[in-house]
C-alpha cells in the first residue's frame, strides 16, 4: 500500500512540475508576458554570428528561475530559432522535472570527458528546443563550471545554436552562478514577492558588477495581480511583474 501511494506522489509531484511549464492550458496574460520578456531580451542583446547566451538566475532559492528559464527558452524556440536550455545547477537540477524527461547523463559527464555532448543532449522535447540536463553529480561542480571545458563547452553549442539559455544555482547560494554568467551574454534575474528584497537585488547587482557581467534585466514574479502588466524599470533594466501562483 505504501508503495502505491509514494508512486502516486511522485506523479502528483512531477505533474506539478509540468504543470508550470508555458503549454495552452496557461492563461493567455502569462504566455504573453513571457513573449513581451523575449522580445525585451532580443533587443538588448548585441548583435552576433555566434548564439546568444544567456543566464537566468536569482537572489536565493524558490524564486522561480527554473521556471522562468524554461518559459523563457520554449518561447525563443516558437519564433523558428533553434535553441538550447542548459541545466546548470548541479546541486539542485530540476530543468529535467518540469520538462518530463530523463535525467541520466549531462554536462557533467560532457565536461568530465565521459560522453560527448551528441551523446548527452535531448533533442527536440520541444520544436526547435533541445535540453542538456545537469547531469551526474560531481563532486566538485564549482571547479567544473571554472574550467577550460566548460567555456570549450560553450563556444561550442554557440556555433550550433541561436539562443543559449542556462539554468544557473542562486547567487546568494554558491559562487556558480557568478561563474557561469561570466561565460554568457548577458544575465536576467528572477525576483520573487515576498522573498526578493532591495538589499538583495542590490547585493546581486554588486556581484555581478564587479564580475563585468552585463544584467539584461529582471522578472518579478508572484504579483497576485490578474493581469500581467509591465512594471517598472530598474537601473535602466528591464523589471516585469505577474501572478504565477502555481510557482515556487
């Protein structure tokens, strides 16, 4: 008996996951806040031959990012673009739950040499978007992320793909994001009413300053308001806000 209702759990908890994720059953407001994101995010970065990549990330945990990342990267894959999500958190992956597919092998195993990125990257789970999973955890995923593999690892997919997007830890967390978003074009932050405070974002903004990481702009989630709605501007960056009650 007990084994039944732990599978039902695990459904219940997966369907969950799924649940977040941009699909037609997502009101209409939201699914077009994401592409207003999308196109904010197009015009502010520089133009290139080589993909743009960028990292999503946020202050501390249960903000929102992987969600937002995905959102983010299905809505870059609607315009025709051929695009990559990257699972980035090696302490937390998640992107592969909200997704429904496979964990199993991923960029660790690619940056340890153990599989190629051919051998390790899900295709096409949505048009034009495929997905490299976090991987196996290493033990040491922060001296990964700094290494010469992992930038080989990103001019790599940048001469195949347009759109990069990497799901990176917390900034408050581990130094992993920081680490990350300095191999990317540019960085969005997720923020979070009731757990995203001024200090906070300040203390991000800091960080990633003083790291010459340039901040596309920041998404405010968990508005309460019924309507998705442009809401102001921080720092010159773009800061959107709306109700997503379903998200953590």
């Amino acid at each position: 008996m007990s084994n039944k209702n732990n599978k039902s759990n695990v459904k219940k908890t997966l369907s969950s996951y799924m649940d977040r994720i941009l699909s037609d059953k997502m009101s209409f407001s939201t699914i077009e806040t994401y592409k207003l994101v999308r196109t904010n995010i197009m015009f502010s970065l520089p133009k290139s031959d080589k993909a743009k990549v960028i990292a999503i990330s946020s202050a501390c945990p249960g903000e929102g990012k992987t969600t937002t990342a995905i959102n983010l990267a299905i809505t870059f894959a609607q315009t025709g673009v051929k695009t990559l999500i990257v699972d980035c958190d090696m302490r937390k992956s998640r992107v592969h739950r909200y997704l429904g597919i496979e964990g199993g092998t991923g960029l660790s195993n690619v940056l340890c040499g153990f599989a190629s990125f051919e051998e390790a990257v899900k295709n096409d789970i949505r048009p034009n978007l495929d997905c490299l999973t976090s991987g196996e955890l290493p033990s040491n995923p922060s001296e990964l992320l700094v290494s010469d593999e992992f930038k080989k690892f990103i001019n790599y997919v940048s001469e195949i793909y347009d759109y990069v997007i990497l799901d990176t830890p917390p900034m408050i967390v581990v130094t992993d994001a920081l680490v990350v978003a300095r191999e990317a074009t540019g960085l969005v932050l997720v923020l979070r009413k009731g757990l995203s405070t001024f200090s906070m974002l300040d203390s991000v903004v800091n960080s990633v300053s003083q790291s010459n990481i340039s901040v596309l702009g920041a998404i405010f989630l968990g508005s309460g308001e019924k309507k998705a709605a442009y809401k102001y501007s921080y720092r010159n960056k773009y800061i959107y806000e709306y109700s997503d009650n379903k998200d953590e």
